[in-house]
C-alpha cells in the first residue's frame, strides 16, 4: 500500500493512493498515519477494506506521510563514497544523530534557508518507519518491527553542523529541514530495501544518483543496532544516510543553496519529491 496525508499544514488526513492513481480518504479507518495506526493488525485492517467505496480527493497539499514522529533518527556516513568525499574514514559502528521532529514537511513544501546561513545542503536518504516497538530486537526480526519505507531529504546547514561546535543536531533541525514522503509505502511492497535506485537534482542538474545497495550498514542492522540503545516507537523515523554527490563534496569548490532554487528527488517505487528554498521565515 502506499499511504499518504493531506490537506492545509497541521490539520492532515490520512488517505491512500488506489490501483487507478487515485487519492481515498482513510479517515473513517484510521484517524492519522502515526502511533497504533502503523501496527501489522491496523495496515491489515486498511488492506482489506473495500478501497474503490471511500471517497476520492483531490488535495492541494501533500503533507509529511507520517504524524510528526516521536524521533527522527540519522545515521551519518553510511555510503562509503559520501564518507570519501566529506574527507572521512568509513564508521566501523553506525553514526547516530537526531534531526528535530519540528522540521518535518511535506515533500513539496518550500525548503527555507536559515538566517545567516553560507552552506545549506541536500541528501536524499532512504527513510524507515517503525510500526511496532522494537528493545533489544534481533537482526533477523528487525525488519518486521518496520511498517514502511519512505523518502527523505535530510536538508543540512553544513557550517551549523560542523563549525559551531558540539554535535550535528544544530545543523540538521531548521524548520523544514526534513521533508518526508510522498507516500509512506509498506514492507510488503519493498522486496528488498537494499536494492533501491537513488537521485536528487537541484535547478535540473543531477547531483545524486545512488543505490541502497551500497549502504555501509543495511537497514535490518540499523534497527537492531538502534534499539539497542533507545526504544524503538510506531512513527519514529530512521533517516539511513545519503549516497555521494552533496553540495560540500563538489570539486573544485562546493556548491550550496540559495533562496529560488529546486531540488527534486526520488527513490525507486516510493516517490518523488520537489521542494523551492525559501528566505527563512520568522
């Protein structure tokens, strides 16, 4: 299934997107996409209701797929090529980080440019929901703690990152520094989440072109290794790293954003995404 949220910014509805292409409301089978409404039991309950009955809509606006997450989740130079460009060795363990939930958007909503910002950035990442609780859970059973897979844009402000001291966190969470989705599309449609194709151009130049498949560490390992120091909760959202081609690895100068700019991105089978940056707003 893929699964998506709709309507003006904090007042979404769930829906889904049919055979035809066509968005349904699911609002009388769940009341969001977030919480228990991710668990194998409440996707099982949408499968088998009779989709072609619910009403078609037609929205202006595609919000975040999931319900501001309890957690978003990064892992750092988890593409061996992205590493190589940064100037940084390969992580013998995943490199976690948190991105604040305050910066999720929608997939096609404007990008803003922090105040006093010289060098916003762009990663397309493979996003992982978590649709049941997952302590302490094995690599082998990892996957089944997943309700689904997603795109992200881990939007970064690589001098707030990197050259103002302490950790990534303050380079990561600007408002609209994770726009999520289009769709939130579910585990049993992703044969193998390390397989997937990815890109990213900005201004129609293609500055990303990866594959899942390089991933340092794969999707199953990040969940286990995570819940291993936190609790896992249905809506968290993991952000598994980005593939070589960001705007601090271009030679012989990087190349960063600027207000008037687009990125467009996608992943193979869960979408696109387009995104104008914008002067920050107050």
């Amino acid at each position: 299934m893929k699964l998506l949220r709709y309507g003006p910014a904090g007042a979404e509805k769930p829906a889904i997107l049919d055979a035809e292409g066509q968005i349904r409301d699911i609002s009388s089978l769940i009341s969001d996409l977030g919480g228990d409404a991710l668990s194998d039991a409440s996707l099982d309950r949408i499968r088998q209701a009779d989709i072609s009955a619910l009403p078609v809509v037609q929205p202006q606006r595609i919000g975040a797929c999931i319900a501001r997450p309890g957690k978003f989740i990064c892992v750092g130079l988890n593409y061996a090529d992205h590493a190589k460009e940064t100037g940084k060795a390969p992580p013998e363990e995943p490199i976690l980080f948190m991105k604040a939930a305050s910066a999720v958007v929608g997939p096609n909503d404007d990008v803003e440019i922090p105040r006093g910002s010289q060098k916003t950035d762009w990663e397309v990442e493979l996003g992982v929901v978590i649709g049941t609780r997952a302590k302490y859970v094995d690599e082998a059973q990892a996957l089944n703690h997943v309700a689904g897979y997603c795109v992200v844009n881990d939007v970064s402000e690589r001098a707030f990152q990197s050259e103002r001291g302490g950790q990534w966190t303050k380079g990561k969470s600007h408002d609209t520094f994770g726009p999520t989705g289009p769709w939130l599309v579910t585990r049993d449609e992703v044969a193998n989440p390390q397989n997937l194709a990815l890109w990213l151009d900005v201004d129609g130049v293609r500055r990303q072109t990866g594959n899942t498949n390089t991933m340092i560490f794969g999707v199953a390992h990040l969940v286990s290794y995570i819940s291993q120091f936190m609790t896992l909760e249905p809506g968290d959202i993991i952000a598994t790293g980005t593939p070589p081609g960001v705007g601090m690895g271009i030679r012989p100068e990087p190349v960063f954003l600027k207000a008037g700019q687009v990125m467009t991105l996608g992943i193979e089978g869960l979408g696109e995404q387009r995104q104008t940056t914008v002067e920050a707003r107050a």
